[in-house]
C-alpha cells in the first residue's frame, strides 16, 4: 500500500498557527501586530498563546481570518497549549497537570502538549 499525502485529497485546507507569542509574555510584538502579519500572509487563522495570558478570540468583519482564543501553561517539567477557552486556569493548578487539563475540559477548551520533545 502506497502513502497518499492529504494534501493531495479533494477539499479545501486551511493555513494558521496554533502557538504564537506576543508582548504579553515573551515575544517580540504586540498581538495586534502579530495578527496583522499573519493575516497579511495569508494564514486563515491564529491562536495566541502567551504564557498564563488568555486571550480570547475573534474574527473578521468579512470571516477571512480568525483567532482562536488561548494561552500556554506550563509548570515542572512541561508546557501545555489551552485553545478555545473561556478564561485562564486557575494558576495555583500549575503543579497538578491533571487537575489543570480536567479544568480546561471542562471549560470546553482543547489542552494539548507544547514542545514535546523537551520531556520526551
């Protein structure tokens, strides 16, 4: 059986990020400008993730662009990506990864690994 790339399927693929710092935390711009530069690439969406920041999403007037809200969580030993939450955890969770992906569940948000070859 041969591989078959997605890419080449029928359908219509989207280009976006879904971990991106800004000023709020530790990158070089503000969240403004990084949504103005993705935007102007091309890219049809973008998750701002800066460390214990929410940032809530949002869209364009014509719906050709669109941020997912989120942030990045980290505590020992890992850091966790928090998409399409309501609000930041609560931070006293940070020792208990298990307690903190039950609350991001439970605000309906997605909670998956950043950078996971640094943990292995």
């Amino acid at each position: 059986m041969s591989w078959i790339s997605p890419f080449a399927l029928p359908g219509h693929w989207y280009r976006g990020n879904l971990h991106t710092h800004t000023t709020q935390s530790d990158g070089r711009s503000t969240p403004e400008a990084v949504s103005a530069w993705y935007r102007a690439h091309g890219y049809d969406f973008l998750a701002i993730t800066d460390h214990w920041v929410h940032t809530r999403g949002m869209q364009t007037d014509d719906h050709s662009f669109i941020t997912i809200s989120g942030t990045e969580l980290d505590g020992p030993g890992y850091h966790m990506l928090a998409l399409g939450t309501s609000c930041l955890p609560d931070a006293g969770l940070a020792q208990d990864v298990s307690a903190l992906v039950q609350q991001v569940l439970q605000q309906g948000g997605l909670p998956f690994f950043a950078h996971p070859y640094w943990t292995g």
